[in-house]
C-alpha cells in the first residue's frame, strides 16, 4: 500500500487525504516465481486489498424454491485478494470466508457449487471506458475465468464475454485451483495466467480486474452472484499512465465527489420513469437495468458516463424472449414475438447499437456529480423487486 | 420462431401403455453418461402425479400477459426417483428378489391407479415428450441463451457448449421435459430424433409404437396429417394450453368411456366415466368439441360412410403416418458467438 500512496502523490503532487487507503488498488507482488498453491512462496508476501462483494440482482433467478432464498439469506461478502506476478506470468489469489464448503463430487441434481470467477477488459487504457462489469457490454468484450468447487477440473472455464446471454467459452490459457480451508472455513482460489497471450495484454501499470463469487450453498448461480466493483491491479515493474489512474480513481472511496441528497432528488424525478429503485418502483419491470444496489458495483466513473452517454457502454438485454407480445401478430406456428419493450437498445443509422436511454449530456456537471454520488450510496443488497 | 414446425399428434384412445415408445428413446439416448434417470419419453397413467412427480404443479410457462414465470427444479429423489436395480444374480442361487435402494418413487410408480372406485375406476395413458414449443419457456428463461429453436423443422435443441448448468430451463418448463445431467453439469432433453429426421426417419418413439398412435409430420404443410388433425377437424389438442408456450406436440382426447354403473351394476345413462372437465383441465376448453366431433365420425363410419379423419387415425399403413420425407439437415444455429478479438491498451502517452 505505500508504493500506491507514494505514487498517487507523485500523480497529484501531494497524496489527498482520500488516498491513504487507495481502496480500488491492490499492489501486485513481483516474484520470480507465481506459486499456484495458495498461501505458499510470494503469496505470503503480497499485500492484500479488501474488496466488497455485493448481490448483483439484474437477473433475477427463476427458481420459486430458492428465490426467497436469494433475497433474505445474504449480505455483501467480502474477498482478499492478492496479486503475484512475475516476467511472464499474472496470478491473483482470492479468499474469502464460506462456512459451507458447497462442492460438488457426486451425482447431484438440485444442489450448486461455490466457485469464484475473475474477469479482465480485452480493451483498456485511457481513452477507453470501462465495460460493464457485470460480464461486459457490447462494445467492451471480457475474458472471465471462472472456477467451480467441483472434482472434476474441467468444470474450471474460461470465456470471452460481450454482455448478458454472450458467455462463450475459449480455450483456457489460465492454471486455477480451489483449496478450502475447512479449519478456518475460508476458500483460498489461485488463478495464474499469462501476462500476455492472445486474449489479453496485462502488461500495464494499472489493469482493471473484475471479481464474482457464487454461494453454492442458496443456489447462486449464473447472474446471480456477488460482484465487486472493476478493482485495479497496479504492477510496478509496467508503465503506469497517470492519466489513467486519475480517470479511474475518480469517486473511488473516501473522496467526495458531489450532494448526494441533491442526487436523489434528480434520481427520483428524471430515472424513475424506466429506472427501478429499491424505494421506488413506478418502472415496468426489466425495461431497463434495474438500480437497486447499482453503488455497490459500478464504479463512479462507469456511472458518469452512463449518464452523459448512455450508448458508450450498451447492455445486450437479457434473453428477449422472457417477455412476448400478446397483441403482436402470431407466426404461422403460434409463436407470439418478443416484446420490444424489454430490449435495451436499437440499431443505429450506421448499424452501430445505439442506447434507448437518451443521453443527458445536458445535465450541468454538478448535476452529474450529485447523481453519481447518490447512486453510489445505493449499496441495498436485499431487495430484488427490480429485477427481472 | 422457426420457419416450418414439425409436429406430433398422439392418439389416447389408442395409447396402450406398454413402455415400447419410452424404452425406444431409453437405448437410444438415455442409456448412460448421467443420463440413466431421464426418460425423454414417458407414458404416465392419467390422472396421477405423473413424471416427474407432479410435474403439473412445479410452476413454469408464461403468464396471461406473456412473460416468464417462475417455477421449481424436481428433487432428484423425490421428483424423478432414483434408478435402481434388482438382485437378480443372486436370485438365482436361491435369494430373495431385492431391490438395491428403498424407492418410494419412479417414473411409472403409479402405473394404471387412476382414480375412482371399482367397478367405476377410470385412468388411460398420457405418453410425454418435449412439445417443441413455438414460445419455448426454456429457450425464454436461459440466461446463456444456450436453447435454439431450429429455423428449418422448429426443433428446441440445448447446445451444450453454451450451456452452463444453471437448470433455469428447468425451472421455466411448464412439462418439466429438459433435464439436468449432472455427469457433464448440463440440461439435455428430447431432440425430436432430430439426427433420425434429418434421414427421413421418424422419432423412436413414433416408429416403434405398437399401438399407431403417433403420426409426425409438418404443420405448416396443410396437405399433412397432423395440420388435418390440429386445424380441420380440430380433434387433436394441445396439452396445458395454458402454460402459453405453444406446444406442438397435441393430443387426441380420450373418449370418456363406458358409462359408469350404478350399485346394481346397471349403466347410468349420461354418466362421465372420466368427467369431461379433468379432460379440459389438460386439454383446454376444445375437448368437448373434439369428443363430438370423434362421436360424430364413428357414427358416419358405422353408417357405412366415408371419413378421411377416422382413415388417419385408424392408420391403415404405419409408414404413412410419417410424413416428414421433405425435411432437411439443419444449418448451425444462429446464436452469435462473441469473438474474440485483439486485446489493447489504450493511451498511455506518458508511458
């Protein structure tokens, strides 16, 4: 933590009083060597950050047994994550507390693993917005690497991803393993990939990493997760672009960027037409991302931006067929068609997917900083209701 | 969804329950690699809790609005029952016949109970596959959107490399006819036979009924059988219209069956051995229509007349109720798969 302290006061002259903690920084460890076992070698030498885990709720799980579940059973979590890398190689290790050890070695039919998944942005740097960090958006493509407690290696995938229903699976370029401590019930998962392939070039002061974990143990799956929010993994012996560390750092805990009850009051009067919160619901559902716990995994800049251009960064819908017209005109076989009001964007003139939310460029920015700093207050992760 | 659809129609009346069409789709598919509990095909005793166990109250389907419900995942134990075995070897060296597991359910558990008392008892088969719907609630309800429907027959096939386990598919059938397979942590689910189709052979299940009760073919085609069935004489039903995925896989309704007797054994004129409403809580509100419409047939055919719907349900040559020598192999589905493409970095000019 003090090269990270060292370094953004060498960005910003003298470090703020926001960045003692640099919340959204985990510093990684070089080493000769990253040890795939977890705790052991470099490990033990890395710094690790905390980093807050909350329900991600825009898909809401099908399942009548679980459901109720999903929505009293569990609270943000929280990981330490630890960053090793050497010349060659990038691993991250991420632990946290379970007191279920949810894996799965036998023949099972209504039961779920735990597993863990990081992510990273095929494109990124100044100049590029950060992508969705649920899994990606049209324009932003993540590789996500997911590891599931389970016997058999090969339910450990990795994937290239463009938004929701995208997952497809790629060759794996990453080594992963899933150790549960069972005295200190706590899951220690290494993943170690390389700093640079063909899907990725990690190989930067400052990369952004995405991080989910699933409780086996109430049915979590798919998108139904804890998410963090893009963390950053600043590798000292790369090149770090100021600009860009500034870019990201923005909002980042601790450092106030604007009225948070004067946010809510144009939250509450321009967002809640097609938007749902937890405390108002006046939106249809699934029109469009619901925000009930949105704080607790958007970054402040991803929020920004979303805001003044909205077609920056477009979420595919999710699948478009939950929702059919029963007024549209039937095909020969009876099918209904979808129902369009449940897509979240249109092709453009140039064939280029354009948002439907228009963009409110024209909000004054401080009107912008309040909303962003009121939408990062809303961290409830409790309630589901605007999910679809 | 698609732009042809292939369809089945079964005819109850002449269903036996003798398994040939379920132990067919077994060898065939459901013999091994966790799939040893599925039945594809199953021929339940109606009415009955069914498979797996009362599959009709698990949720599922869409609401009157059209979007997706909720629903339930079976229990594996008590849902679909565990398969067992029998001691057979052992047996022959004088054991006592026993199972290998203390079930207490299966997919035919509740074979030819019904319902009713003797001597008015009543209960006929229900033969099950996918129906192949037009608005699948599966294909609706996957996150990973891992269920296509097939432009060229409307076949609903899962692709398991876009599969990843999360049994919302499950959840969403209104049948509960897609199953996990927890060997490869996948759903799977009858395919129509689709690789038999695409030869010009029937499904499995069709082609080895003893009975003749299932006539394939396309219901686009208006010359075809089953558009007959479905859109002329009407006599053939969905099941669980209702659910509102458009299933295209349709029934024709049992007639209710001798009268039902009174304590001296005479018949009760006018009596419902199986009551007409259970029928359209299954079938929907079309079922009375179809038992006149049946009645009305046989009465011409007994008159010596003619009648083109008794001729294909009677079904004179088995291989003429396979009407599918126009079907194609199908292309790959159209789910785009996200490329990948160059990582970059961007900016740093101050690197």
């Amino acid at each position: 933590m003090i090269r990270a302290i060292c370094l953004l006061a060498a960005v910003f002259g003298a470090a703020p009083a926001w960045a003692e903690a640099a919340p959204h920084i985990i510093e990684g460890e070089f080493a000769a060597k990253v040890p795939t076992e977890p705790e052991t070698g470099a490990w033990t030498k890395a710094t690790p950050l905390t980093v807050t885990l909350y329900r991600q709720r825009t898909v809401r799980l099908r399942d009548k047994d679980v459901n109720h579940k999903l929505d009293t059973e569990l609270g943000p979590r929280t990981a330490a994550v630890k960053v090793v890398y050497s010349k060659k190689q990038l691993g991250v290790q991420v632990s946290w507390d379970d007191a279920t050890q949810d894996q799965l070695e036998h023949a099972y039919h209504d039961a779920f693993g735990d597993a863990v998944a990081i992510e990273f942005p095929q494109k990124y740097g100044m100049g590029e917005s950060l992508p969705y960090v649920g899994m990606g958006d049209i324009d932003h493509p993540v590789v996500v690497t997911i590891q599931r407690a389970h016997k058999d290696a090969s339910h450990n995938r990795q994937f290239v991803a463009a938004g929701f229903g995208s997952l497809t699976a790629i060759e794996r370029d990453t080594e992963m393993k899933m150790t549960y401590d069972a005295a200190a019930k706590r899951w220690h998962a290494v993943f170690v990939r390389p700093l640079k392939d063909h899907n990725l070039d990690l190989t930067h002061g400052l990369v952004p990493m995405g991080l989910a974990i699933w409780e086996g143990g109430v049915h979590e799956r798919g998108g139904n997760k804890a998410l963090a929010p893009w963390r950053f993994i600043r590798l000292g012996k790369h090149k770090l672009d100021p600009d860009y560390l500034a870019y990201v750092s923005w909002g980042e805990d601790g450092q106030p960027i604007g009225d948070p009850k004067k946010g809510e009051t144009i939250a509450k009067t321009q967002c809640i037409a097609c938007h749902r919160f937890a405390d108002q619901q006046v939106a249809p559902v699934g029109i469009a991302p619901g925000l009930e716990n949105i704080g607790g995994y958007a970054v402040a800049r991803y929020l920004q931006e979303s805001v003044q251009e909205p077609s920056k960064v477009i979420l595919r819908p999710l699948n478009p067929n939950r929702h059919y017209d029963k007024s549209g005109k039937r095909d020969p076989h009876g099918a209904y068609p979808n129902a369009v009001a449940y897509t979240w964007s249109v092709p453009g003139a140039d064939g280029k997917h354009m948002s439907k939310m228009p963009p409110f460029a024209h909000l004054p920015a401080d009107d912008v900083n309040n909303l962003v700093a009121y939408l990062k207050t809303i961290k409830d992760p409790l309630n589901t209701k605007g999910a679809q | 969804m698609s732009k042809r659809q292939l369809a089945m129609v079964m005819d109850l009346n002449k269903c036996i329950g003798c398994q040939t069409c379920t132990v067919s789709c077994k060898t065939q598919w459901t013999n091994r690699n966790g799939r040893e509990y599925m039945y594809w095909n199953n021929v339940e005793t109606k009415p009955g809790a069914g498979y797996p166990k009362g599959w009709e109250n698990l949720g599922g389907g869409f609401d009157k609005d059209g979007n997706l419900n909720e629903g339930n995942i079976p229990s594996r134990a008590g849902g679909y029952g565990v398969p067992w075995d029998y001691n057979h070897d052992e047996v022959m060296l004088g054991a006592t016949l026993e199972p290998n597991a203390k079930p207490d359910w299966g997919p035919n558990w509740e074979e030819d109970v019904g319902e009713g008392d003797f001597p008015n008892s009543h209960y006929f088969y229900l033969p099950r596959i996918c129906n192949h719907c037009s608005n699948p609630a599966c294909l609706a309800a996957c996150n990973n959107q891992a269920i296509f429907k097939r432009e060229e027959d409307g076949i609903v096939l899962v692709d398991l490399d876009r599969c990843q386990g999360e049994r919302q598919c499950i959840t969403a059938c209104p049948y509960k006819k897609i199953y996990f397979n927890p060997k490869l942590s996948k759903s799977e689910k009858c395919i129509f036979c689709f690789p038999r189709i695409e030869r010009g052979l029937p499904p499995a299940c069709a082609e080895q009924c003893v009975g003749r009760i299932r006539i394939v073919g396309f219901l686009d085609d208006e010359e075809s059988k089953v558009h007959k069935l479905v859109h002329k004489y009407k006599v053939a039903l969905p099941l669980h219209p209702e659910a509102g995925t458009q299933p295209n896989v349709y029934y024709v309704p049992p007639l209710p069956g001798p009268p039902k007797l009174d304590a001296e054994g005479a018949p009760i004129e006018g009596s419902e051995r199986i009551p007409l409403a259970y029928l359209e809580s299954l079938f929907g509100p079309g079922v009375r229509d179809a038992l006149d419409r049946l009645k009305a047939e046989m009465e011409r055919r007994k008159r010596g007349e003619k009648s083109e719907l008794l001729d294909i349900l009677i079904a004179y040559k088995h291989e003429e109720m396979f009407e599918i020598a126009d079907a194609k192999l199908a292309t790959q589905p159209k789910i785009e798969p996200v490329m990948i493409g160059e990582p970059r970095v961007y900016g740093g000019k101050k690197r």
